[in-house]
C-alpha cells in the first residue's frame, strides 16, 4: 500500500542537542507538510514544500528546519531542541495544495531530557 | 479567510447509540472541507471529504456528513457507535484557491461507553 512513512516512532533527545525526524513517502506526491502536535491540541503547520519550494509559516520559530533531498524524502531538523518543543510531530503529503486531502503519517513522538 | 469551530470539545456516547459531532466553518470562497480521526499515539486518518459535489457525503466506517451552506455546517454524524470509534475528530477547512494549507478545528474527542 502507498503510504506515508515516519521513523522513528519515538525519539528521545536532550536539551539543546540537534535532531533530526524523518518522512518518507510512496505517494509520489508534490507537497509534503510538517505539522507539531502538543497534547490535547489540533495539528499546527511548521512549514511545506511543494516540490523543492519550501513555505515557511510566518510563527514557525527559526530553530525549527526542513530539507527534502528528493520527491519521496522530507526531513525536520530541530537545532537545539527545548524543552517546550517536545510533541508528536506528523509529515503529510498531497497531491497538490489547494482544496487536496492530506495522507498522514502515524507520526514521531519527541520528548526532551 | 478561513476558520473551522467545533462545538464541542468532549462528547460522550453509549455504544449502538448515534454519533453527532458538530462543526461549523467559515471561508471567502468555495471551501473543501474533511473530517479526520486520530487514534492515541496514530496519525490523522481521513474519514470523508466534501469538495462541492454532492451535499451528502459517506465516509468509511458508516460515518457521513451534511454540507449546509445555509448553516455553514459540515456535521459528522453515525447512527451507532462502536467501540472501536472512541478517538479525536478534526474538522478541517480548505479554500479551493490559492495554495493555503489546511485550518484544522481544535477536535472533538469522542468517548464510546459500553
């Protein structure tokens, strides 16, 4: 089955150490969506690419980065992760923007020590 | 621009009885709209979409949802709950122009009591 992929699951990592989350899809499509989830809250959009053009949202805080090497790959750097920053964090994917659903992976669950 | 609200934050219901998640949106233009779900520690599963066919939408799982552009209402309704639905639903609003992303409402967590 196509399918949004995230790994890890869950990631642990201490205050103020690099990390890095990643998305992988079989969809072959155009966007890919980073969005942070907090407990108990509806998903928040850090940013998107459609294709290689990347779109910041304006409140995404500048620790917070993104690549994607190629269509099937997305990844989310945080530079020095705190402690307010620990979340589920989701990749999704669509066709197009616009009015197009949104594929949602199962997500990675990051705590901070 | 465009907002979502979802009535209510909490609805608990007995199981084989019907489901009735209410939300409502607001757009500038023709908007698409979606309920999702999300089960604890999961993803966001799509659960149906409406995208200016038919007012009437079916879902999976024996979930629908009426447009009514009068009421700027998208409910999610089900005519008997199981279990298995207890979860988190998001009301989600599109506008079908521009490349704006989705604006989810603040969910809806369902509680199913046996």
């Amino acid at each position: 089955d196509a399918m949004v992929i995230q790994n890890p699951r869950y990631q642990v990592t201490q205050f103020g150490k690099p990390v890095t989350l990643s998305c992988s899809q079989t969809l072959n499509h155009n966007v890919m969506y980073w969005y942070q989830q907090k407990s108990s809250q509806a998903p928040k959009l850090l940013f998107h690419y459609y294709d290689k053009d990347f779109n910041n949202e304006a409140d995404t805080p500048d620790n917070f980065q993104s690549r994607r090497p190629n269509t099937s790959f997305c990844f989310l750097d945080i530079r020095s992760p705190g402690l307010g920053d620990a979340a589920m964090y989701l990749c999704a994917t669509s066709a197009t923007t616009g009015n197009q659903p949104q594929h949602f992976g199962d997500g990675t669950r990051l705590s901070i020590l | 621009a465009q907002s979502v609200t979802q009535l209510d934050s909490h609805v608990s219901v007995s199981e084989g009885t019907p489901v009735l998640l209410r939300c409502n949106y607001s757009s500038s233009y023709s908007p698409s709209l979606f309920w999702y779900v999300q089960h604890p520690n999961k993803g966001l599963q799509l659960l149906l979409k409406y995208t200016s066919a038919a007012t009437l939408v079916k879902g999976i799982n024996g979930f629908e949802a009426e447009f009514k552009k009068s009421e700027t209402s998208f409910h999610l309704t089900k005519p008997s709950a199981h279990m298995s639905d207890a979860a988190e639903y998001f009301c989600v609003v599109s506008e079908a122009r521009g490349r704006r992303a989705l604006t989810f409402g603040s969910g809806t967590r369902l509680q199913v009591q046996p």
